[in-house]
C-alpha cells in the first residue's frame, strides 16, 4: 500500500513538473493605429472601454458639435431664401459651405477605422481636445 501511494506521489509531481515546462514566454507584436479628429472640440461621449473589440466604423469617442450644428442649420435656411430669390450664383458657395460643415461634423465622431482592439483610451468626457490630438490607440489583430 505504501508503495502504491509513493507510486503516486512521484506521479503527481512528474505531471506538474512537465506542466510548468510547457508553459512559455514572449513577445506578440501587432500594429498600432493612433486616432485622432481633425478638429478640436469637448469630448462629449465615450463609447468603448480599453480592451474592447472594435468593429470598422464602431464609434468610440464623440466631441460635441452644438455650434457646427447650429451654424449648419443657419446655413441651411440662408439656402432656402437664396433659392427662393433672384440670386442664384450664391447658392453654390452657400451649398459647399454646408458640406464642408457636413465634413466637420462627422469628424467629431471618432470611430475605428478597420476592426481592431482599443488598448488606450487617451481622454475622459469633459475633456477639451486640441485638433490632431490623439484619442486612443488601438491594436489591428491582423
């Protein structure tokens, strides 16, 4: 009987023995992608947590847009009295105003470019951000 449980002892030793040896250790490298906005503005809304999977697209900080929205919406109905004048060579430059506004306003929505992992979330809502200022670094698994 002691035999058996010496047996058994040795065993159990030689089973954690080969299981610490064939545990491993290193480095994984992976790109890094740094998202910014082009323009600045007060961080509004986080979306995602560091360590999140993120899909392309996936919202992950919003800077707030009141007044782009209100100056657009002024625009807008500058638009609609040109349009209904006797000025028409106004309306162009009233219509690409409005899209460049459009084009300032989906940068205050600052989302994954392709599916990734968020490692670093750089900012905390109320945060007043500086146009090109990083927002978080996210990790491309592939």
């Amino acid at each position: 009987m002691l035999a058996i449980l010496c047996a058994l002892a040795g065993l159990s030793l030689s089973c954690n023995r080969d299981a610490q040896l064939s545990s491993v250790s290193g480095t994984i490298e992976t790109d890094e992608v740094r998202v910014a906005s082009r323009y600045g503005g007060r961080v509004e809304a986080l979306y995602a947590q560091e360590g999140d999977p993120l899909k392309s697209g996936q919202k992950i900080v919003v800077l707030n847009a009141a007044e782009l929205h209100a100056r657009r919406e002024r625009l807008a109905a500058q638009l609609a009295e040109l349009e209904a004048g006797p000025r028409p060579q106004e309306i162009a430059q009233a219509r690409a105003q409005i899209a460049e506004l459009d084009s300032q306003l989906k940068e205050m929505m600052i989302g994954a470019p392709s599916d990734s992992v968020l490692e670093v979330l750089s900012v905390k809502v109320g945060d007043v951000l500086a146009a090109n200022q990083q927002v978080a670094t996210l990790l491309l698994p592939h």
